[in-house]
C-alpha cells in the first residue's frame, strides 16, 4: 500500500541508530548513566520506563537536543552529533514527539511540506501541488480531510496523523515515536500500527515509547527497559511475559518477597468503618477516564495503582474536582459536588496534594504563612479582610505539628528544603480540617527523614478517621500504607486489591494485565 | 524552630544581591538628587519638587494600577486609550455637573477593565493581545466621542482639580498618595490582595487551592481601568483641556517602567506599591534633569530605554537563581 521509500539496500538486523554507553546529567541530576542502544533498520524497538527513567532525555541526546557529556551517539556506522532534531532529520531521523509540534494556524498541506515547500516557476511555492500530494499522502494513511484546512480546525487524532505523515514524507530512515497513541481514537491507532508495519518492510528503523504494554506486544520486536537514567534490559519482546516486564520497569523480582517495615507505615488502621466518606461514581474523560468508580470510607487509606500513563493523578484530581470530566459524579458523605469546582470539592471537605509540589502546589515568592493558609483565607477573613491574628495562630499551630522547619513563617517557601515545602502543602490542607485527604506522591523528592514523618503523619491522619487516597510510585509506600489498593491501566479501574491481596505479587499481576499470573 | 540548618537555597546565586533589587529604585533616586544638587541650578528646591510631583501623579496612579495587572502575570497596554475615553467623556456630560461627569468617566474605565478582564480570565486572550486591542479600539472611540476636537474646560471645580492645593500640597499629589495608601493596604491586608499575588506566583497552585483566579483577574484589569481613568480625570483638570487624541500616548510604557523598576517582577507574583512610585518619581526626575541640562527629550527616551533594559535584567537574575 505503500510506495516504497527511497533507502539504502538494508541489512537486516545492522544498528543504523546506536548510543553507546551514553551518559547525561545536570547538576545534582543523573539522567543517563552509560546507557546503550541500538536500533536495527526494519524493526521496532520499544523503549519503557517509569517516570525518570531517561527515555526522553535518551531521545534527545540521540537527536542532538542534548550534546552527551559521555559516551557517543552513532548513525549508519559513523559516530554524529546532530545540532538538533532538524539536523537529524534532514539526515534522515525523524522524531514525532508527545506534544504535536505543529503550525496551528497553518494549513496541514502546509505543516507536512513545512520547510521544503514544493515550489513553481519563479520560485514560488505551488500550492495546488502541495495540496494534491498533502491529500494523496494521507490518503494511504486513510486519512481523509481537506489538506488547504487549518490544522487547528482539526480533531487532536487527525493532528497526529498528519505530524506522522510529515514525519515519514521525508526520506527517513528511523523514526521515533514518543506515544504516538496517546491521543488517538481505536480507529486511528489501528491506521497508524498498519502504517508501522508497512515502514517496517520497508526497512525503516522505529523507536517506540509506550506506556500501554498491550501496544508493546503487538506491534514491537525488542524492548529496552531503563530504570532511574541506567540500561536495565534490551531483548526480544516474544522473551518476555507481561509480569516480567512490569517487574523490570519497576526494578522487582516476580517472585521477590519483601519483607514489612521498609517504611514508616503501621500495619493498617482498625477503626476502618461506616458509609463511604467519599465515592466517585462512573468518572468519565475521553481519552484520560474510563467510568472510574471507587470509594473510601473513615480511616481507610486506599492506594492508586497504575503505571505511568495510567490516569492516576487525573483521578486524583477529578476528586478534588480540578479535573474536566465528561461524566459521572463524586458524592462526599453522600451528596453530590458540583464537578470541575475545586472551591467545592474543598468546601465539602476534600483535599488535595498534587504530584508536581513546585508546578501545581507552592507559591515561590510567597512566605510560609502565606503558603498555608492560602487555602483557609475564607475562614480566616471577615469583609474581605485577613484577620492576622487567627492566622498567625493558625501558622504557629502547623509548624510546631509538623515540625516545618523554616527560619521564620516569613521565610519565602521557595527557599526551604522539599521535605520542608511539602510539609507546607500538608499544613495548608490540614488546617481546613478535611475529611478526605488525596496525596499523589507525597514523598517523592524529599528526604528520608521527612518521608517518614510524612508516612507516619499519613497512619496518624487515618487514625483520626480521615479517608485517605494514596498515589506513590514506590510499591512498598503503596502497599504497606494502604488498606486496599485500586488498580488502573489505561484509564481504567482493572482491579481492586484487599486483604491479603495488598501484595506485591498480586499488584504486580493486576498491572502487567492480560490473563498471566505471578507464578512466584 | 529557628533552626535554619535544613534550609536549603537550590542553585547558584548570581550577581545581584537582594539589595540592589530591592532597594535599588531608592538609592538611584537618592543618588539622582544628589548628582543634581551638584549639577542643575535650582533642582533641588519646594517649587520644582512641586512641579515635579503634579507632573508626575498621573503616571503613578496609571502605574499603580498597572503593578497589581503586572502582579497576576498580565500587562495592560489600554491604559492610554482608557485615559483618553475618560478625557472625551467628561466634557459630553459636565453639563450636569462635575461629579455626574466624573462618575461616567470612571464608569467607563471600569468598563473597559471589565473588557479586558473578560478577555483574559475568561476567553483566555494573552493579555498583551487583550489589551493591544483596546489600546487601539479606545483611542479611536475616545475619539468618536469627542468628535476628533480638543475642548477647553471652564468648570471651576475641574480646574480647581488642576490648581489647587490642600494644606501647601496639589490636590492631585494627594489624589495619588491616595490612592497609593489604599491601594497598599488593600495588597498588604485584604484576601484581595492575597489571591493577587498567588495567582500571579503559581497559578494553578491557586486554582487548586480553591482561590477565584478568574475573578481575581477580571478585578486586577477593572481596577486598572479605574485608575486610568481617574488619571484622565486628573490629567485634563491639569491641562485645562479634554484632549482625546494626546492625552495618555505612550503612558503605558511609562507606567510599565516605572513598576519594574519598582521592583515588581514581570513575572508576577509579587506587587511593590511603594516601589512603584518611587520608580515613577525616577524616571520623572531623570527626565527632567536631563531636559533641565539641555539634553533634547530624544535622548532622554533613550536613557529611559537603557534603565528599562537594566532593571530587566536585574530582575532576570532573580529569575535564574
């Protein structure tokens, strides 16, 4: 179906894009550490990993984004150091990243042609012809639309389409696809794996990441696993069981079994009990939710676990009510919150700590004091005006409960420490006295001593009969702070854990899918 | 509890040291009068402080205002077409009396910050786009209004606006110190003044926390738009004159310059109300002793420029560490 690309006679199974032994870092950061690759022309290689793993800093350094500070970055047999993603492409590595990094405003005849625009006589550009084989290149994709239309007039699925379609107009070689299928509907997954087949054939070079194990499966020949910046795995995928996989990517032994008390977490909280202090029911977003359903009564901690990519964090905010939803509702206590309206969620007794503390949490500029009670402000004005006594009061109380070390609550919070900040955002939820608390990687980042306080403050806050909603990527945090655990792939809830389920083993198979079981 | 050992400063602390952005706008303008005091014959004396003022008070509460849009991460370009709105309505409706015509001057700049506003908060417009297209919308309308003419104002209580004093000081110096006070207050004590600078440090941070960010900042723009206003108001009882197509032309960057050198991060995040007069005053007495000494203004622009250009990247530092 496809017209075959202009490329040297391949030899199947030679590396035409190899990194060897390439290590990258910034201060205070190790993002690669002497990590090799190789990619040979006419297979797919996946490339897999949990958040910080080094996939895409691995893909910048081999498209020249990043220079490596060690090691060496090889293209068909000779050592390169591309000055960026379009020097490599004009070399025949094309990357279509996350992010569609496209022309909005611009036509998609225009965007796939962007750069080497057809052009007539005097030079300029002939935009008949590059409207007719904008269409025609589509076409093989089963791709029908309008090439003279704004991109940005078109579904985020078709946009995809079209940057691949850019992509591999040109004379390539490899092309990296940085989850391509995020946004696409079955449909157009569909057209874009009949697409990786037909490049295959024809001897191009695919590197692909992917969160979602059963794409890996189905259309990629190897894999490489990298765990916290170094090579854990290269192999063929046909070797590997979904488990395996999973517990390479999380840096586990199948049958590993751990023994208890590597955290701070006590060993599950009794007084568990009475109606459901909140419950979502059927939480819908496209793309991102499929009808979620969960529920967590007084003092019962219940875990999220997923992989990256899972939908972990959005269901933490789809309870705290900062996440857009297509359907389904969240009750507290049993009535209904106005969805989409964190000043709801917050009135009705939720609170929320998000993942990224720096990105969506502290306020840089802004002093302790001022960080805590941001969210106690209503309850601590009258007419508009702050009371500076109730919050000065209030500021003192939480820094001596949580020990928040800070050389006075005038100390701008970007200055502490991060176990120091996240203690902050802890103080700014807990002085509203919740009644369901959601932690989405509540100690990641901070040091070992504050993770301990955090995890025994998390046991304490659950034995005052809060409802706790924990998000960590550490498997032990999980599974030893939660009295159950609600497994997501993919957007939806695939498994709820309880009992003695709340294991390793279990989790582990919960998460790879599929019909295998931890045989360890 | 003072214990500051588990304190950590991330990154690499780059040459300007907090003082200097800080304080720096006060020792510039401490080091102007001095270098005057020496250099320009009667500079530094009760009549030319006077006249410096009363020149000045315009531009410090158009950039009072501005440094609160400044502060939630936004601009507002509008601010000379939202004078020259105020100015062209005033002499439609003096018939009824000055405060009447006041009061729809005002009414109307709060109504074009409520246009702004709307257009950031809730279409999501860049506010440099929102509020370019009022500048260049306003000053058609103002304008339309005034029917292209400038129009000599006679009401006594508009020119006493203009002229008089109270107590030795320009009744418009006191306007400014005014609003100036309130506004001081409003940042310093008000959840008002809270969510301004927590929607201008993190935005979704305040979002989540539950803070009206959409409210906040339609109210930063209308309040904007107010004291625009009120500077039209101010700037025609001076002029003696509703001059629609001159008043407020380039006050924008003026008062822009005037809050960054303040001290007020383009950032946002932060709001510095006396910083802001201060680098009002700056730049006002820069000006004039440059003029003072036979600089041509051209060149004193230029100046100007050059100290937009170094407080920018002052402040830039503080952005890196």
């Amino acid at each position: 179906m496809n017209e075959p690309l202009e490329h040297e006679t391949a030899v199947p199974g030679a590396p035409v894009l190899e990194a060897r032994a390439v290590s990258k870092g910034w201060p205070g950061v190790v993002a690669l550490d002497a990590v090799s690759f190789d990619l040979a022309l006419g297979e797919v290689h996946a490339l897999v990993g949990e958040n910080g793993a080094g996939k895409s800093t691995l893909i910048k350094v081999m498209t020249g984004v990043h220079p490596p500070d060690a090691g060496e970055v090889r293209y068909r047999g000779a050592k390169v150091a591309f000055s960026g993603p379009r020097e490599a492409q004009g070399a025949g590595v094309s990357t279509i990243f996350q992010e569609v990094n496209l022309v909005p405003l611009m036509s998609v005849a225009q965007n796939i042609f962007l750069g080497r625009e057809p052009r007539g006589r005097l030079g300029l550009v002939d935009t008949g012809r590059m409207e007719r084989d904008a269409a025609q290149l589509l076409e093989r994709y089963g791709v029908h639309v309008d090439p003279s239309l704004p991109l940005r007039a078109l579904g985020v699925g078709v946009q995809q389409m079209v940057a691949i379609a850019r992509a591999i107009s040109i004379d390539v070689r490899v092309v990296i696809m940085d989850e391509p299928t995020s946004s696409l509907e079955p449909r157009e997954v569909e057209i874009l794996f009949g697409t990786i087949k037909s490049l295959r054939e024809q001897g191009v070079g695919i590197v692909y990441v992917s969160h979602k194990l059963d794409e890996l499966f189905r259309i990629c020949d190897r894999v490489t696993v990298l765990r916290d910046g170094k090579l854990v795995h290269t192999g063929a995928v046909a070797e590997l069981t979904r488990i395996r996989l999973v517990a390479l990517m999380l840096g586990r032994e199948v049958a590993e079994v751990r023994d208890r008390g590597v955290t701070e977490f006590g060993d599950g909280h009794a007084a568990i009990g009475g109606e459901p202090v909140i419950e979502a029911r059927g939480l819908r977003r496209r793309h991102v939710l499929h009808d979620i359903s969960l529920s967590i009564r007084p003092g019962e901690v219940v875990g999220l676990g997923g992989l990256l990519g899972a939908g972990r964090s959005e269901v933490a905010k789809a309870l705290a009510g900062a996440q857009p939803l297509d359907g389904g509702e969240v009750f507290v206590e049993g009535r209904p919150v106005k969805s989409g309206s964190p000043p709801a969620a917050i009135r009705a007794g939720v609170a929320m700590i998000p993942e990224d503390r720096k990105v969506e949490g502290i306020i840089p500029h802004l002093s302790v004091r001022e960080n805590i009670v941001l969210a106690a402000l209503p309850r601590l004005s009258r007419g508009g005006l702050v009371s500076e006594k109730a919050q000065d009061e209030l500021v003192e109380t939480f820094m001596k409960r949580l020990r928040i070390k800070a050389s006075s609550p005038r100390q701008p919070v970007g200055e502490l420490s991060g176990g120091n900040q996240q203690k902050v955002l802890l103080a700014r939820w807990l002085c509203l006295s919740p009644k369901v608390l959601i932690l989405d990687e509540p100690t990641r980042g901070i040091d070992v001593g504050a993770k301990a306080e955090v995890q025994s403050l998390i046991d304490e806050l659950a034995g005052q009969g809060l409802g706790v909603l924990l998000i960590s990527s550490e498997l032990e945090e999980v599974l030893e702070g939660s009295d159950s655990v609600v497994v997501l792939r993919e957007g939806s809830v695939v498994d709820v854990l309880r009992g003695d389920d709340v294991a390793e083993a279990p989790l582990m198979a919960a998460l790879a899918g599929g019909q295998e079981h931890a045989d360890g | 509890m003072a214990d500051t050992t588990a304190v950590s400063r991330p990154g690499v602390r780059t040459a300007a040291p907090a003082w200097v952005r800080d304080g720096g706008v006060y020792v510039a303008l401490l080091a102007l009068v001095l270098v005057n005091l020496v250099l320009t014959d009667n500079f530094v004396t009760l009549t030319n402080l006077r006249t410096q003022l009363v020149q000045v008070a315009p531009v410090m509460v158009v950039a009072l205002g501005m440094a609160l849009v400044i502060g939630t991460e936004g601009i507002d370009l509008s601010v000379g077409s939202v004078m020259a709105i105020a100015a062209a309505v005033i002499p439609l409706w003096l018939g009824y009396g000055p405060l009447p015509a006041i009061a729809i001057a005002i009414v109307a700049g709060a109504a074009c910050g409520l246009v702004n506003g709307g257009l950031v908060a809730f279409a999501g417009v860049q506010p440099i786009v929102a509020t370019l297209a009022l500048l260049v919308a306003g000053r058609g309308l103002a304008l339309v209004l005034a029917d292209g003419q400038l129009k000599d104002i006679r009401n006594p209580t508009l020119l006493a606006l203009g002229e008089d004093s109270a107590a030795g000081i320009p009744i418009l110096v006191i306007m400014a110190a005014a609003a100036a006070l309130v506004l001081a207050f409003v940042m310093r004590r008000s959840t008002f003044g809270r969510h301004v600078v927590a929607v201008g440090g993190n935005r979704t941070a305040a979002f989540l926390a539950g803070l009206p960010v959409k409210r906040t900042l339609v109210t930063v723009y209308v309040i904007s738009g107010v004291l625009a206003a009120i500077a039209g108001i101010m700037q025609t009882a001076r002029l003696q004159a509703s001059d629609p197509s001159a008043i407020g032309v380039l006050i924008e960057l003026s008062a822009i310059t005037a809050v960054v050198v303040g001290g007020t991060p383009l950032s946002g995040g932060k709001v510095r109300i006396l910083g802001t007069l201060a680098g009002a005053l700056l730049i006002q007495l820069i000006r004039s002793t440059l003029i003072s000494n036979n600089v041509p203004d051209s060149t004193a622009q230029m100046v100007l420029a050059a100290i937009i250009v170094l407080a920018v990247a002052i402040q830039r530092r503080e952005a890196v560490r």
